[in-house]
C-alpha cells in the first residue's frame, strides 16, 4: 500500500503533468544530469576522451563504463579521486568502428546506427542496487521526461541452466512493484539480459527498458525482436559476479550498477522521430549538407526507395563528420595503423559519398565542423576551441584521397565492364585498397551500386594472410601477472596494506654520483596467476606484493625498473624481477622463481642502478624538451604521448606540421642551455586542488592521485604556489624519477622528428654519451658530403663509369645520413645537399649515356644499315644504354624491328633490349623479349612497342640468332 500511494504522489508532483515532446537535445541532456545531481546525489564527471586511457584492448571508448574500469576491476589508485566514487553520472562522448562494436557498414541504411554517439550513463559503485537504480530510471523516464508508461516493456534475465544461472526475480518484483504489468515485464537468456566485460571479469544480469513507437498496442512479441517500431532505450546492467578463467562465476565483493542510455535514440522518442536524423541533433548537419552539394534536400528515404542512395548518403557524411570532429578534437588522426586506421576509413568513407553521391565541391566536409560544434559544443567545449584545426585536418586528408578515389573509381569502372557480369576480382580490390588506401569496406559500397560482388572468399584469403603476416612481425611478451578483481579485495578484506613505494624517491647526490640506498622488504601476499597463495615453487611465474620497494612501477610512459631480489642471507639465489606494475594500490613484482618463496620471507631489493638512472635522464630531458618545444613553438603545443626507457625517449605533440631545420636547431639551444645551466629539479607532493593554480602547469590526460607530484625545474615548487616568481620554467604534474640536477644529461639530441599523422609529430632523442656521439657522427657526415660537393663542383665527369660511381657514393652516402643517429635539422640540411648533388649527377648521367647510345647507334647503322630486322650486340654494362640506343636506331630506322644484346662476360648475364613499329601487328616487343629472355633463363617485360628483360648465357651468337629466326617466323605468320 505505501509504495502504491508514493506512486501516486509521485504522479501529483508538478514534474508528471509536463509533456517533454519536442525537447531540444541539449535540454534533454541536461535533464538527465540535472536529474542525478539534483535528485539522487550523484556527482557530475567529464565524459573521458575518445582515446582509451591505459587499455590497450580498445581502439576508442566504446561504452560509458570504460573510463570506470579500474574502479570495476579493482586496479584503482586508492589515492585517486575517482577511489572515492560512489554515485556518479556523466555523458561520455563513444565511438563504434572498429574492433568487437563496430557499426561502421551499418550507417546509413537505417536512422538508428552511428559511429559516434553519446552514452548518458549512472553508475553506483557499491553504493546503491537493483531496486534504487529501476526506481530511478523508472521516474526519470515518465515523470520528468513524460514518457507514457503504456509505451514502455521492461526485461530481465530469465536464468541459464547451463551456466547455473538463476532468474533475477529480484528485478521481475521491483519492476512489478513500480507498476508495471505483469505482460510487459518480460524474461530473456544470457544473449540479452546478461552483460559481461570480457572473457573474464566483473558481469551480472541487465534489465533493459524498451520503447514502443507505435502504441495502443501489446506488443511484447517486439521487444529484441530487432525491429523499428520497439526500441531498447535503456539498459541498466547488475555487476555482481566475477567470471573466472575457467569461466564459473563467483560473487563480487562488491556489487555495482552500470546504466547506460543512447542520447540520440532518446531524443528520437521524446521529439517524436523513428530516425535520430530526424531530430536537432541532425538536422542542422544535414540542411548544411544540403546547401553545398547538388543534391536533392535530404528526404528521409531508405532501402530500394527512389533516391534512397542520395538520402543514405547524406546519414553517412553528416554521422562520420560527427566522428571525425569528435575524435580529432581528442588527438585521434587519419592515420595508418589502430584507431589512426579506422578513423581515415570513416575520412574517406565520408569523403566519396560527399564527392560523388552528393556531388559536393571540395573542402565541404570540412567546412561542416562548424555545425558539428554548434550541436555538440555546449557538451564539449573543445570542439568548438579546436574548430580550424579540425577543419584544416579534415580538409587536407581529403584532398589527398580525391585523387586516389578518382584513379579508383575508373579502375573499378574498367574491371567491372572486363568481367563482363562476373564476381569482382579479389586481387583488383586487394590493390585498391592497399595501393589507394581504398577501405575494403568502401570497395564493397561501390561494387553494391554497380550491382557486383567481389569474390570474397579469395579476398577474405588474402586479408588473412596480410593478417598473418602482420602477427609475425611482432612477438607477444608474456601476460602481466596482475591480481583480479577478487585476488584485490581479499587483499583488502585480510587487511593488507598498500605497498608504500615511497622508496622509489630515496636517493641523493654524493661527490657527483647518484647514491641509491638499500631496500629490504617483507613478503606480503603472493599471485600465481589465477589465485593468492601462501607459496611459490621454483620454475613458477608469480606477482609478488611486498610492504615497501625501491622498485618503480610502470607508469606515466616511463619503463619499469629491472633488478632482482634476494630471499634472507641467500645472496646467491637471484629471483630476477621482469616486470613491475601497479594494481589498486598495491605494486606487482613479476618474478619467476629459481627457489621457494612464501609470505613473510624477508627479501633484500637490488635496483639495477644503471638503467634507473638511465631512465632518469631521459624522463628529466623529456620534461625539458616540452619546455622547449613550447617556448619555440607557442603555448598551442600539447602533449599527446611519450615514452621514456633507457637508451631513448620518444615525445609526441600536437603541432600543424613538422618542425623546419631551423625551428629543430632553436629547440636544441633551449635544450642545451637548461641542461648547461645545471639547474635544480624541485619536487613535492601537494594536495590537486592547490596543483591546478600553478601558472604554466602541464598536464596528460590522465587520472592523478592525490595528493599529486609536483616537478619543477629551477624553481622551487613553493614559488610556484605561492605566486611569487614570473619565471619561465618547466612545471609538471608527473609521478616518475627524476635528476636531483639537469646537468647530469649532459646532453640531447634529437635524432628523429617525423608527422605520425597530419596534427600530430613524434620527437626521438638521445641522451649523455648518445648525443655525444650523435654529435661526433653529424660533424663526420657534413665531412663527407662537403668533399663530395667540392669534388662534384670541381669538374663534371668526364665519363659513365666516373659518373656512375659518383652516383653509387652519393646514394650510399645518403643511406648512411638516412639511418645513423644524427641531429635532426642537420640530417635535413645533409639531405638536401645530397639530392641536390644526385640531381647534378643524374643529369650527368643521362647527357653521358646519351652520347654513348648516339655513338653506338651510329655505329651499327654504319655497319648494318637500315634493315627492316636489326638484331645485333653492343658493348656496354648499362642497360639504359642499351635501351636508349634501342630507341635512337628505331628513331632512325621507323620502320625497322630492332633487338640488342648486351653481354656481361664477367657475370654471364645478358641485357636486352626491343622496340618494333608501331604498325606491327603480327610481333608485339613484349612478346619477342619475353621469349628470347626465358630462354635464356630470365624474364622481361614491356608493352607491344617496347620491352626490356635480362637472362644468362656463356655466348650469345646463338642466341641472337635465336631471337632473329624467332621475328622471322613471327613477321611471316
């Protein structure tokens, strides 16, 4: 009866009489946040970038829980903010393309699918459960937005014998005690009402709330039907089991709730739209769309109806603009490789359905990303900050595929009409795609509407063995041994203590030289991989978690620390550590053992000093280098990645294009002048909020702790908060080892900077005795290309062979600048100069081996006369030689059919060279080289008027007479 009359109230209150039709989206997402914050006590989180943060399994965020991840598994930073999350709600901007959600093919053909879309999510960990969650859901839905509830069917999971799975009926009665008829409450299996993250981890029954369109109906047969009238609007996941390797499933120590709703799909139903195209979230992209194509306004059409193709076209472009605007504005480019390669699919995906459905000028994909930002701005801010760089991003992709996409589209056009009908070759679309960069997808497209079909089971042959090929490439390192989301909280529930790493920081200068004190630790708990132990025998791969370690963990883009331990007074028995990692607080030594190992063992920490200390230079100098790069380049520059190991550091940053010679060689001074004014490096550890008011500060898109580290070079952290300094200095937030001195680098060089994508470059540098020698190596190779310059500008070559090996010293001189570590702007300034000097030289050449084909062509014509079959031998050991002399006897001789030989008698190898009238049906060069060239055991090739090919022969009278008897009979046909 009480919850019957608080239904009742509910209904009274002054939110139930409003209807929400027509909600604006912005409203309606503001709505949902509103109603979380205001009403439930939910805390208000940033959406997370579309780039995964630390989870190599996911090319692009693809759900709302991913950023909660660690807080799912477990693995949090106890010390971070987001620890402390119990209620929080957020709209987290999500991209399917790619990987195991993957709705790129699908977009278009329906009003529903998308390759970006917001996710507005709810989250309770360990807070609240299955009842607080329906209540919630259930209220927001029909009192606040004004969804009648005879339009909504709720399910649950109905249970799975196999898995020994239960029904929820937990959740059956809650929603039954909402109110909701028994006929729209409705169970489903393990495929629909059970979500789990992985192969293994956190999982648990989901209830699904479903919308119909239609109304005034029962239309419980439509719920996961998969139709259009019925929808899923939102899913409401229970997390509280764990699936094990051996996939049983065992009760989580704490329960979670994961809910998960599709803004653009609620925007439909609450404006009253089967397609989300048809909503605001769209309709402005596709009128803009309109007014720069040729094309009809857009008419909702799909399927086989008239026009259908025209309508698909413009769901395409102004879905994959959103995308594009989207990812870019987050540091994902057009690239070649992971979500880079998925994201220039989507680019030009977009950029064909503009160009040659829509009939779209130039530029006008790019020129939507102001509309993009007008739609989505007031949620994401960065999209409209990042406009122009989107657009410039966007505009100069597609200008590099327009013309690989025409070359395409008649090379399609050519093979279609050669096939007569038939399947579409697989190697055709295998060399559209990897030769243009045609995404095979796209190759699909376009042969749909020519109403063909690629010969898929050859192409899928062909994508496997590319794929094959990849795989070899790189050799798996074996799997991190990181306690699961159990293993982690029994390690709570016994009261372990988290690892105090603290240690890591404990070292100091003592007459110029780093001293790294000793370390002891005790035993705490041990991992084998799938469960705690109490003891680990030799040979076996374990995590050990000890109460303190020197030790620093893997983090931040710097590289673990190597070294070993040792168990008590057996120094002689070295348990090598291989990895160190970091798991909810607690640090991870992966060790495999050479003897027994138990809790409460007392170990000795031996650090290799060496590496440490290498990876301390190079993640100071990292620091450095982003100063430096930002006093050159302006404030604009941001951090997109780095990675820091011993022997080298590796920066990317966000930067319009790549650096000039000169812009490399003021980056360097900055560089050299901090490291030479051997200036102190300050840390402290200062609570976030005071952190986030330091002038200047850099950041990476990463979860800090809190407290959280402060760097500072040359001025001390103090200074910083206190406001007191105008200094220009490094600042970063930043957990790694550092130099107590910037002097000990000595030195950096860059020695490689290189546009990963258009936006984006990547920095490799060197440090100490490395940049010494990159130095040394510099000076020695301007050496060189200097004497090459003064000796080439001194004379030109008076012959082909002294022309020759000039260009053979040239090209591999260049091969030796291309590949040894060198400063960066002179590697440029040498590469230059030497295709300069390769220019001068290859125009030597031809002028030489002109003359040489005149003399020799004069030659035989003097001898042989004009004939109208001329196959004779020369002497030279070049077979443009040869060809060009082919080409002058043809030249004076039009009417002759002309062959020569050239013999190598040191090698045995034969040159050949043919050219026939170009009226000559009856023998085509290709086939009169080919012929004489495999009998002589080699290969040619060519067209009907010219060809070329090489073979082997002790003597080649016989085979002159051959390749003449052989044109003879050919003529006489």
């Amino acid at each position: 009866m009480m919850r019957l009359l608080l239904r009742r109230l509910r209904r009274l209150s002054p939110a139930s009489g409003r209807s929400f039709s027509g909600l604006p989206a912005a409203q309606v997402r503001r709505t949902f946040l509103d109603f979380f914050r205001d009403q439930h006590q939910h805390l208000l989180v940033p959406s997370a970038p579309v780039r995964p943060r630390g989870d190599p399994s996911l090319l692009f965020v693809n759900a709302g829980m991913n950023q909660f991840k660690p807080v799912l598994l477990g693995t949090v930073d106890p010390r971070s903010q987001m620890a402390l999350w119990r209620r929080v709600a957020n709209s987290q901007r999500c991209v399917r393309a790619g990987g195991k959600h993957n709705d790129l093919e699908d977009v278009g053909r329906d009003g529903t699918h998308h390759t970006f879309f917001e996710m507005l999510g709810s989250w309770s960990f360990g807070d609240y459960f299955k009842e607080e969650a329906c209540r919630m859901a259930w209220s927001l839905l029909t009192e606040y937005y004004g969804i009648p509830a005879d339009r909504l069917y709720v399910s649950y999971f109905g249970g799975d014998a196999g898995s020994g799975l239960s029904a929820d009926r937990e959740t059956r009665d809650i929603w039954l005690d909402l109110g909701v008829p028994v006929s729209r409450v409705l169970p489903f299996g393990l495929k629909d009402n059970f979500w789990e993250m992985g192969d293994t981890g956190p999982c648990g029954p989901c209830t699904e709330i479903h919308y119909d369109h239609v109304g005034g109906r029962h239309a419980a047969a439509l719920v996961n039907a998969g139709g259009s009238e019925l929808v899923e609007i939102w899913n409401l996941v229970f997390i509280q089991y764990n699936r094990e390797a051996d996939q049983s499933l065992r009760l989580l120590p704490q329960f979670s709730v994961d809910t998960g709703m599709g803004l653009e799909r609620l925007v439909g139903v609450l404006q009253g739209k089967r397609s989300n195209y048809d909503t605001d979230l769209f309709t402005p992209l596709l009128d803009a769309i309109h007014q720069r194509s040729k094309a009809a306004p857009y008419g909702g059409r799909m399927g086989a109806a008239p026009d259908a193709q025209v309508d698909r076209a413009y769901r395409v472009v102004a879905d994959h603009v959103r995308t594009l605007a989207v990812c870019i504005a987050d540091g994902v480019h057009p690239g070649m490789s992971g979500a880079e390669l998925v994201l220039r699919r989507i680019l030009r995906r977009a950029v064909r359905f503009c160009a040659e459905v829509l009939q779209a000028p130039p530029g006008s994909l790019a020129s939507l990303v102001p509309t993009v930002a007008q739609t989505l701005g007031d949620s994401f801010p960065e999209l409209s900050r990042e406009a122009d760089r989107i657009a410039n991003i966007i505009d100069e992709n597609e200008g590099h595929f327009l013309s690989s996409l025409q070359r395409g589209s008649r090379l399609i056009q050519r093979t279609c009409l050669r096939t007569d009908g038939g399947p579409f070759p697989a190697a055709a679309a295998w060399s559209l795609h990897r030769d243009l960069g045609f995404p095979l997808d796209l190759v699909d497209l376009m042969l749909e509407e020519r109403g063909v079909q690629v010969d898929r089971q050859e192409l899928d042959r062909l994508v496997s063995h590319d794929q094959k090929m990849r795989a070899e490439q790189h050799v798996d390192a074996q799997p991190r041994l990181l306690p699961d989301v159990l293993s982690l909280a029994a390690l709570r529930h016994a009261g372990v203590p988290h690892t105090d790493d603290g240690p890591k920081y404990h070292y100091h200068l003592e007459n110029g030289r780093y001293v790294f004190p000793a370390c002891r630790a005790t035993v705490l708990a041990l991992y084998d991989g799938r469960a705690l132990v109490p003891e680990v025998g030799p040979g076996q791969r374990c995590g050990v978690i000890l109460d303190q370690t020197c030790f620093y963990s893997e983090q931040g883009g710097q590289s673990h620390d190597r070294g070993y331990l040792t168990r008590g007074g057996l120094r002689e028995v070295l348990f090598s550590v291989e990895a160190v990692n970091r798991a909810g607080g607690y640090v991870v030594h992966q060790v495999t053992v050479p003897d027994h190992l138990r809790t409460g063992d007392l170990v000795e920490l031996h650090l290799d000093q060496a590496h440490r200390l290498s990876c301390m230079v190079k993640h100071t100098a990292t620091h450095i280098l982003n100063f430096a790069l930002r006093s050159v380049l302006g404030r604009s520059v941001q951090q997109r990645g780095s990675r820091i190991s011993a022997d080298r550091l590796r920066f990317d940053f966000s930067v319009k294009g790549s650096l000039s010679s000169a812009q490399l060689q003021q980056v360097d001074r900055c560089v050299r002048d901090v490291v030479s004014a051997n200036q102190d490096v300050h840390t402290l550890e200062v609570p976030l909020r005071l952190a986030g008011a330091i002038r200047g500060l850099r950041t990476a898109d990463e979860v800090y702790p809190d407290p959280v580290r402060i760097v500072s070079l040359g001025v001390p952290v103090s200074e910083l908060l206190d406001g007191g300094t105008d200094r220009g200095t490094s600042v970063e937030l930043c957990c790694g080892t550092h130099l107590l001195q910037t002097g000990s680098i000595q030195d950096l060089v860059i020695v490689s900077e290189k546009q990963l994508v258009k936006g984006i470059s990547r920095i490799v540098a060197v440090t100490g005795q490395d940049a010494v020698q990159a130095r040394d190596m510099g000076r020695a190779l301007s050496q060189e290309v200097d004497s090459l310059s003064a000796r080439l500008s001194g004379s030109a070559p008076s012959s082909l062979g002294s022309a020759l090996q000039f260009s053979k010293e040239a090209s591999v001189l260049s091969d030796v600048v291309d590949n040894t570590p060198v400063p960066q702007w002179q590697r440029r300034e040498l590469q230059v100069r030497l295709r300069a000097a390769l220019r001068s030289i290859g125009a030597a050449i031809r002028k030489l081996e002109a003359q040489q084909a005149a003399e020799s062509a004069a030659a035989l014509l003097r001898r042989r006369g004009q004939t109208e079959l001329l196959v004779d031998a020369v002497e030279t050991d070049s077979p443009s030689v040869l060809m060009k002399t082919v080409n002058q006897l043809s030249a004076a001789a039009p009417l002759s059919h002309v062959m020569l030989l050239a013999h190598q008698r040191h090698s045995g190898k034969v040159f050949c060279a043919c050219q026939v009238p170009k009226d000559s049906p009856a023998l085509a060069a290709s086939d009169w080289a080919v012929a004489l060239c495999c009998r002589l055991g080699g290969s040619a090739g060519g067209s009907a008027l010219v060809a070329k090919g090489t073979g082997s022969s002790g003597d080649i009278t016989e085979a002159l007479r051959w390749a003449e008897d052989f044109a003879r009979k050919k003529a006489g046909q």
